[in-house]
C-alpha cells in the first residue's frame, strides 16, 4: 500500500476521492471560521505592533543619534570659531605689535618735525628794517613850495635827491628781506612733506590694525550666530561637514597613491638591509620595513603640523610650551630630512639593483636586449621623488584632521538617515501585514465560499420568513 | 581622536600590506642533466630559466650525468643565493660562468646512474632546509640502457618533488613508446614510495606554473 493510496477514500475513482477530500476541507474550515479569522487577524496585529514598536524604537535611535551629531557639531564649530577667533587674535596682535610699536618713533619725528617747522617759521617772521625815522621831516621838506627863495631850492633839491636815493636804499633792503623770508618759507615745504608722509604712514597702519578688528568682529559675529542660533549653525555647519569630508577623502586617496609609490620605490632596497628572503608573519621583512620606514616619516610630518600649530590632532602637544614647539618643530624637521636622505639613496640602489639585475639577465641572452641610452635620468628622477614624497605625504596631516573632525559629524548624519529610513520601512511594513491579515481573512472566505453562501442563503430564508426582509435575492 | 588617526593610519598599513608579495616558502632546486645534452638548447633554456626565477635566500644546484656512477665530481656548481639581492645576482653570475665553462668542452656519454644521483641530490636538498625541493632530470629516463630502480630499497624523498623534462621523445614510436612509459611508470613508483611528488613536464613553459619567478 502506497502513500498516496492512504488519501483515496473510493478506489478506482481517485477524482471523487480528491472532491471528497476537498468537501471535508472546506467543511472543516467552515467550522474553523472564527477562530481562524481571530489568529490571522491576531497574528497580523501582533507583527504589526512589533513593527510599530520597532519603527518607534528606531525613531528614538535616530532623535538620540541626530541630537549627538548636533552636539558634536554645534561643538565642532564653536571650537573652529574659536580657532579662527584665536588666530584673529594672534594676527591682530601681531599688527598690533608691529605696526604700533613703532607710533613713539613717529611721534618723535613729528614733534621734531614741527619743531623745525616753528623754528623756520619764525625765522620767516622777520620783519624788514623799517625806514628810518628822518623820512617823515623831509617829506615836510618835500612839501614846500619850491618858487620860493633862490639859496633855499638848491638846498631842497639836493635834500629830495638824497631822499630818493635812502628810498631806494631803503626798498632794495625790504625786498631782499622779503626774499629771504620766502627762501625761509620754501625749506620749511620738505618738513611738511615729512609729516605728511608720516601721519599716512600712521593711517595706513592704524587700518591695518582696523581691519584686523573687523576680521575678529566678523569670527565674533558667526561665534555669537552658532551660540545664539543654534538651528542655522547646524544646517550650515552640515553641509560644510560634508563637503570637506569628501574634499578630504579625495585628498587622503590622493596622498595613499603617494605611499604606494614610496612604498614601491624603497622596498625592493630596503631587502638589500634586511634580507630578501626572510618573511614577518605572511609579509617580507623588506616590506615590513619599508612600511615602517614611511610611517615613521608620516608621524614625522603629523609631529611637524602639530608642533608648528597648523593641526591639532593631539592636544597634549598643543598645551606645549611655545618656545619648546618650535624647537620640537625643527627636531621633527630634521629626522624628516634624514629620512628622506636615507629614501633618496635607496632609491639609488634600487636603481643600481635593477640595473644589475637587467645585465645579468641580458648575460642570459645575450642576442636580446640593448643597453639603455641614458641611465642616470631615471636614477635621478627615483632620487628626486623619494626625497620629495616625505615632505610632500607631510602635507597630509591638513585633509586626515579634517576628514576626522568630520567624519563624526558625517557618520551621525548618515546614521540619523539611515535609521529614519529603517524606521519608515519598519512602519511600512508593519502597515503592510496588517493590510496583509485582512487579505487572508478575505482568502478565508474565498476558500469556503459554498458553504458561506449556503449559509447567507440559509439566513435570508429565515429572516424572509420572520418576514424582516423585503423581497431580494441574497448576494 | 588619536583612534581615529590609529585606525585611519593602520588601515593605510593594511592596505599597503595587501600589494605586497604573498609569502613564499623557502625554495630549492637541483637540476640533472645527462652528458649529452648539456650543449643542448634545452639546457641552457632551463638553466636561464632557473638562474632568473631564483629568489634570494634560495638554493640551485646543477650535476651531470652519464660519466659512470654519481659523485661529488660531476657536480658543476650549487649555489645558496644570500638574502642581498646584489650579492645573489653575482652568485647567479658565477654559477652561470661555471655551467657555461663546464659546458663548453663535450663530455662522454656513459652509464646513466639516475638512482645515485638522486640519492646525492635529495642529500644535498636537504640541507638546505628549504620547505619546497624540486629535482629537475634532463635526460631520457625511458632509455633501454637505464636500468629500473630497485623497488625493495626506496629512497626517503619527503617533500620532494622530482620533476623529469621529456621534450622530445617524438622519435619513440610503438613497443618502443611502450616500454619507455612502463621504465617512466616504474621511476614514478620508485619516487612516490619514497614519499615524494612526481610530475612529468612536456614543454619547457611549464616551468613557469611549477617554479615561478618573482
């Protein structure tokens, strides 16, 4: 006996046995309507409460995670404000301290300025002698009639030529003494010229200084706009996150392709140090060292950006002494330039290694291969870059402390959106299985259709009977 | 922040790490070739081959064959590269200068003592210590003139790999092509009792698969 002899109510006619089978289900079913309409229902409710709950969870989540991201990036810019702020602070000082330092000097030029200016002027004060006092009497001469006695006119013609002449005496010395002032005059034009320029120099530096100013009232301005206006800060500050995260990754991948040229230039030499044949783990000591190498000239140059203030990934050397920075700065300064000293000539032998190598294997076979017209243009060109590259990876320091000053800011954000958008499907979801629990419930009915209708008809009969209802057909 | 710039820093590491070389386990090789052909174009193709593929830190070694039973004497040259590259190509150098100077005068043809030499190159393999040992045999093991390895005395061949180059036996035809594969059957029997590895090649290019170079 088979299994599927098992099913067959009526043998030789398997059909009737299925349509048997089929009647039993659907009476089954018909008695198991309700309960079975409560668990899909019940069960759609249950996963859609869960997904409800999980969608409200998530919708925490994400208000916790966007609130953090706020915070770190209202605190991101208000610490950006206060470097700018700072810096301002530092450069305004700096302007204060040159350009105004030197106002006691200018001030003294222009008191003695002035004081040869006073000096000359009153020179140019003097007044040309004054005719003498015997001119008023002879004008008195001058005046009487000169018809008069004979032995008189002779007298009073001589007296007028005499006075003439004082007169012109007299005339020629004013002019001169008036020529003498303005000569006087003229030489005090290069002392005002003098404190010409110099009360310019003074307004040029007092502007300077003046714009300084405005630049800490403008970095003062946006400090006071993230404290005050929170809001705002943060939508600008969000953009600008992402915007300088990406901008610093591109510049990150810029400077790795850096490191793998510099990796490539001075692993193969560096076998020469270390041994070609011996392995670290699953890497080739020469491999291992050459990646020491290039982070130790990369620590090298984060130490450098540190210590001359243009990052500030390590706050403990940021609280160093300022006269210690500097000193540290030219420390790192150096062990960099020792380092890239050590790239340049390994990346010599590495010339000299392939060179080799390309000889030998020339020597293999002999009628291949020619000599190269000019080997010390490579050579040269490896040399130059593996002593470039180390200050130039130095520079990388700029875009990794911006990628890390934003990456928290852009993870939250991105977070905060992600787990917004798991929140919606989960809601979604949820609606979905509640819309889905009254499909099956519907289904149900599909299934039982004939004894359903058997029974709306049923039902119809009694209450026309009862006479509750109107002549109609049952739908 | 200083963990950021440490996974940021050894992420870079990672990264760097993975263009690098896989590790390669410590090599060595000896190479047998019989009198007669050691003017030939294979020869030299196979030894330049080996010469250029060889890394530093790893051992080649060459022998003849086919002046009597094997020794010390039919030795051309063996050579343990040093880990400085400079210094290995030089010994690559000096190695090649000796093959060619052994090479440049014709040696007689004579019984072909395959099992001796094994037995001396395995020893010498194993001193280098080196994790893979390949022992390449030039020379016609097919021949009728070569005897058949003692079954009863099998030699300790552990991580050998014994590697016979057969480029040309395209004159063999019928009974003779026969007979000269149940003589190779029989070698191979001999070498995987010992414990070693046995691969026929057929074309010199293969070499590049079984031995790569950097």
């Amino acid at each position: 006996m088979s299994h599927r002899d098992l099913f067959i109510i009526l043998p030789g006619s398997p059909l009737l046995s299925v349509l048997l089978w089929i009647g039993v289900a659907v009476a089954f079913l018909y008695l198991a309507r309700f309960p079975a309409h409560r668990a899909i229902i019940s069960f759609s409710r249950m996963v859609h409460g869960a997904l409800r709950l999980a969608s409200r969870s998530t919708l925490l989540l994400e208000k916790r995670v966007a609130a953090r991201t706020r915070e770190v990036m209202i605190n991101a810019g208000v610490e950006e404000r206060e470097r700018s702020l700072e810096r301002e602070f530092q450069r305004t000082a700096e302007a204060v301290t040159r350009d105004l330092s030197g106002y006691p000097a200018l001030q003294r030029i222009l008191v003695e300025q002035s004081g040869k200016i006073d000096e000359e002027y009153r020179n140019s004060a003097l007044m040309p002698p004054p005719p003498p006092g015997w001119v008023r009497a002879v004008e008195v001469l001058a005046k009487l009639p000169a018809e008069g006695d004979a032995s008189v006119v002779p007298i009073l013609n001589y007296i007028h030529k005499t006075v003439e002449s004082q007169y012109h005496t007299a005339m020629t010395d004013y002019n001169r003494a008036v020529s003498e002032r303005q000569a006087t005059l003229k030489r005090i034009m290069p002392y005002w010229r003098k404190v010409s320029e110099t009360l310019d120099e003074m307004g040029h530096r007092i502007k300077r200084v003046e714009e300084r100013a405005k630049a800490v009232d403008i970095s003062m301005a946006e400090y006071e706009e993230i404290r005050s206006h929170p809001d705002q800060a943060v939508r600008a500050l969000s953009a600008s996150s992402m915007a300088r995260f990406f901008t610093a990754a591109a510049f990150l991948f810029i400077a790795l392709g850096g490191v793998v040229l510099n990796f490539h230039l001075i692993a193969l030499p560096m076998s020469e140090m270390v041994g070609g044949g011996s392995y670290i783990g699953s890497f080739r000591s020469s491999s291992v060292a050459a990646l020491v190498i290039i982070f130790v000239e990369f620590s090298m140059g984060l130490y450098l950006m540190e210590f001359l203030g243009i990052t500030r990934l390590f706050p403990s050397l940021g609280q160093l002494d300022d006269k210690m920075r500097p000193r540290l700065a030219m420390i790192a300064f150096v062990i960099l330039t020792i380092l890239a000293g050590v790239e340049a000539s390994l990346a010599y032998v590495r010339d000299q290694l392939a060179g080799d190598l390309q000889v030998f294997q020339q020597s293999l076979t002999p009628t291949q291969g020619a000599q190269p017209a000019s080997t010390w243009i490579p050579a040269t060109g490896q040399m130059v870059i593996a002593f470039v590259l180390p200050f130039a990876l130095t520079f990388g320091a700029i875009p990794l402390e911006s990628l890390i000053r934003t990456g928290r800011s852009v993870l939250g954000i991105t977070a905060a959106a992600s787990l917004r958008w798991a929140a919606f499907a989960l809601r979604a979801l949820g609606h979905l299985f509640l819309r889905l629990g009254r499909l099956g419930v519907h289904l149900y009915d599909l299934l039982i259709f004939p004894p359903l209708w058997v029974e709306a008809l049923l039902r119809y009969r009694c209450r026309r009977a009862e006479g509750l209802l109107e002549e109609q057909a049952p739908q | 922040m200083r963990w950021a710039v440490a996974i940021l820093v050894l992420a870079q590491a990672v990264g760097i790490a993975g263009c690098t070389e896989p590790a390669r386990k410590p090599r060595a090789a000896y190479l047998l070739i019989d009198a007669p052909r050691l003017r030939s174009a294979q020869a030299q193709a196979v030894v330049n081959y080996f010469l250029s593929a060889l890394q530093p830190g790893e051992s080649f070694g060459i022998a003849c064959l086919g002046t009597g039973n094997f020794s010390d004497r039919d030795t051309i040259g063996s050579v343990s590269l040093d880990a400085r590259p400079s210094l290995a190509t030089q010994q690559k150098h000096l190695l090649k200068k000796k093959f060619d100077e052994f090479t440049s005068s014709p040696r007689p043809a004579g019984h072909l003592d395959i099992a001796g030499a094994l037995l001396y190159t395995v020893a010498q393999l194993g001193e280098t210590n080196a994790e893979e040992r390949y022992v390449l045999i030039l020379a016609d093991l097919g021949k009728e003139q070569i005897p058949e390895p003692v079954k009863d005395f099998p030699l300790q061949m552990e991580g050998c790999r014994v590697i016979p180059i057969i480029v040309e036996n395209g004159e063999l035809i019928g009974r003779q092509q026969a007979a000269a594969l149940k003589r190779l059957e029989a070698w191979e029997e001999w070498v995987q009792a010992g414990g070693g590895e046995w691969q026929v090649v057929n074309d010199l290019a293969l070499l590049g698969t079984i031995f790569p170079g950097s």
